[in-house]
C-alpha cells in the first residue's frame, strides 16, 4: 500500500510538471513560423511608411528571398512564400420531391443524398519592400495568387 501511494504521488507530481511546461510561452518564434506569417492582411498591418525599420520587418516576416538596390542606391527586399491548401469537405442533406395535382398519386417523398470532395490549392504571395538610407520603409507592394 506504501508503495502504490508513492506511485501516484510521483504520477500526479509528473503530471504537474507537465502541465506547467506546456503552459510555458516559447522565448523565440522560429523563423518558419514567421514566414507563414506573409499575408495580405499582416503586410498592411505591420507595414507603415515611413515608420516601420528593416529591423521591424525581420521580426515580422523573418529573412527576405531577395535583396537588390535599386536605380537611386536604395536597398529594395523581395519575398515570396508558396503554400498547397487542401481541403475536405462532404455535405449531406434532405432533398424533398413533390407531385403535384395531376399527376398519378399525388402526394410528397423525402430522400436524402450526400457529397465528398477533396480541394486543393496554391497560393502565392509576393512583397516588395523599399527603404531609404536610414533602413526606414518608403514603399512597399504585395500581391497574392490562388490558383
């Protein structure tokens, strides 16, 4: 009985612990994280001219494809991310078939039909960013595809 109790106790003190650890913030945002963060909406969002740093972009988007200067001397960053989205989807219902007066035994009948499907996708995102001599943002451009 001494025993069990001890089983239970170092258990339960087990399970705490990993409670608490899952409940723990990570310190750092690995960068595949930060690039799925490439959308139209976090581009407008974090995206300011005149305001938003090289710096700022980074921690937002991660690393850029691409860094170029352009025709002035000013450094111009590309990025480009791909996803596949896929999708499962089925539906089922009622659909109802009426007769009509008139016709043979009129009356109603109820039946039911069902669908599945499988969907994917690509979608494309491309962002241009432009900076001035201070590494501030002076122009930016995205654009996304599905297809």
């Amino acid at each position: 009985m001494n025993i069990t109790m001890t089983l239970v106790r170092a258990a339960g003190v087990l399970g705490f612990g990993l409670v608490l650890t899952g409940c723990m913030a990570p310190q750092s945002q690995p960068v595949t994280e930060r690039d799925a963060a490439l959308t139209q909406g976090n581009v407008q969002m974090n995206l300011r001219l005149g305001q938003t740093t090289k710096a700022d972009v980074i921690e937002t988007f991660g690393a850029p494809n691409v860094t170029t200067r352009d025709g002035e001397g000013n450094e111009v960053w590309s990025y480009q991310r791909a996803a596949r989205v896929s999708q499962s989807s089925s539906r089922s219902g009622l659909w109802n078939i009426l007769l009509f007066p008139g016709a043979r035994g009129a009356g109603g009948a109820l039946g039911t039909s069902s669908s599945t499907g499988f969907e994917t996708a690509s979608r494309m995102i491309t962002l241009i960013i432009k900076f001035d001599a201070e590494d501030v943002v002076t122009d930016f451009n995205s654009r996304a595809a599905t297809f």
